[in-house]
C-alpha cells in the first residue's frame, strides 16, 4: 500500500509527456526554422580557446553573467588554458583572477580539483562522457550538457533561467523543475536543431523574451508564440 502512494505521488509530480498534434508540430518547425534563419551556427556567449577553457568558463558562469566571466577568464586563460598550467597558478592566484565573479572562492576551489582530477584520472583531457565530467567538482548536469554540446559530442538542452522562461512562454514545456523541462525539450525540438536549440533558446530570453517587459514587438516569432497577449 505504501508502495502504491509513493507511485501515485511520484505520478503526481511528472510532468506529463507532451503529445503533439500535426498543428503544434509544424508551430514547432516553423518557430525553430526561424531561429536557424536568423541566427544559423548559434555559439556559447562564453571566451574560450579549447575544451579545458570551455569547462573552466561554464564552471565560472554558474550564477554569473556571461559578460563578468569572460572579463575574468580573458588575463587567467592567457596564463593558464590547460589543468598543468592552472595548477601551477595556484588556489590564491586563482581566487586572485575570478574575484569579481559571484562565489569565487567555492569556484576556485573547483577549478583547482577539477584541474588536478584531469590529470590524475584524464591525462589532462577533458573527458568527453557525462558520467565522467559530472563526477568533476562544480560540474552538474548543467554543466555537463552546455560542455558536450558545445563540443559538438552529444546534443543537449542546458536549461537555465532564460531556456526555462521561453520554454514556458512558448507552451514548449510545463516541467517545474530544469531536468523535466529538459526531458520535454529533447523530446520535441526537431532533430535537426537538438544541438543548437539550446544556444537560440538561451538567446531569446537573454535579449528579446527576457523576464519583464519581453520585447514582442521586435520579436520574430511572436506570431507563434501563445503568451504574445499576456505583456
């Protein structure tokens, strides 16, 4: 019996599966055909040089705009973009560089075990399978997702608070929590656009369909967007 309420409120709790009608589909073709139009190769915001510096910047940019870490990164990736080189730098001279970014010394500490568990366990590589990255400190699955896509190796959603917020307005997903609107979203975004999606996604909440007073007038999908009338 107890077996049976733990089912039922877990059954509660999931959002349901998304069933699209031959309407809805082409909405979603036709939203994400517009994006590509607009905006064909879509890339990370983030300064980056190669994969160690693209998982230090995401790591960086937890709780942080994209702006203030790359003002950071700019002078400590010129001294150090491999784990070798940050760990000759050391914890303070770490903490020194990132100091203007939210929770640097939490972030630097990461930073400097992450770098040394490349090299003890990795070769210095940055692995390239989401069960290893997410075992590095100050990597989530978050984390993981905007990595391995943006590396072109496994199509992911990260879903912030931007992703979250279009997904919502456009009627894409009704998951509470980042993980169930990410399952959603993978679920319906045309294959063609799984690893960019993200990045547009990101985009149209950051500049256009941001939290108050969404930009509909300039916005080139708001003629298929079901929020339109709410702002």
């Amino acid at each position: 019996m107890i077996r049976a309420m733990i089912s039922k409120t877990k059954a509660k709790t999931k959002p349901r599966a998304k069933r699209l009608s031959p309407q809805e589909r082409e909405r979603i073709e036709i939203l994400f055909a517009r994006f590509e139009a607009a905006n064909i190769h879509p890339r990370t915001e983030l300064h980056f040089f190669n994969p160690y510096t693209l998982l230090v910047a995401v790591v960086l940019s937890a709780q942080a705009t994209d702006k203030g870490v790359n003002k950071a990164v700019e002078p400590l990736f010129k001294k150090a973009d491999n784990p070798a080189d940050m760990l000759a730098l050391g914890l303070e001279g770490v903490t020194d560089h990132i100091k203007t970014i939210g929770l640097y010394r939490n972030k630097a500490k990461n930073v400097i075990a992450l770098s040394q568990i490349l090299i003890d366990q990795h070769g210095g590589q940055v692995p390239t399978d989401r069960a290893s990255l997410e075992a590095l400190p100050g990597v989530g699955r978050k984390t993981a997702s905007v990595v391995l896509n943006e590396l072109d190796i496994e199509p992911a959603i990260a879903v912030d608070t931007h992703v979250y917020r279009v997904a919502h307005r456009l009627k894409l997903a009704n998951g509470k929590t980042p993980d169930q609107v990410e399952a959603q979203l993978m679920a319906i975004v045309p294959e063609h656009a799984l690893t960019r999606a993200h990045h547009w996604l990101i985009l149209q909440g950051r500049y256009i369909c941001v939290a108050r007073s969404p930009k509909c007038s300039t916005c080139p999908i708001s003629d298929l967007c079901p929020s339109r009338d709410l702002f």
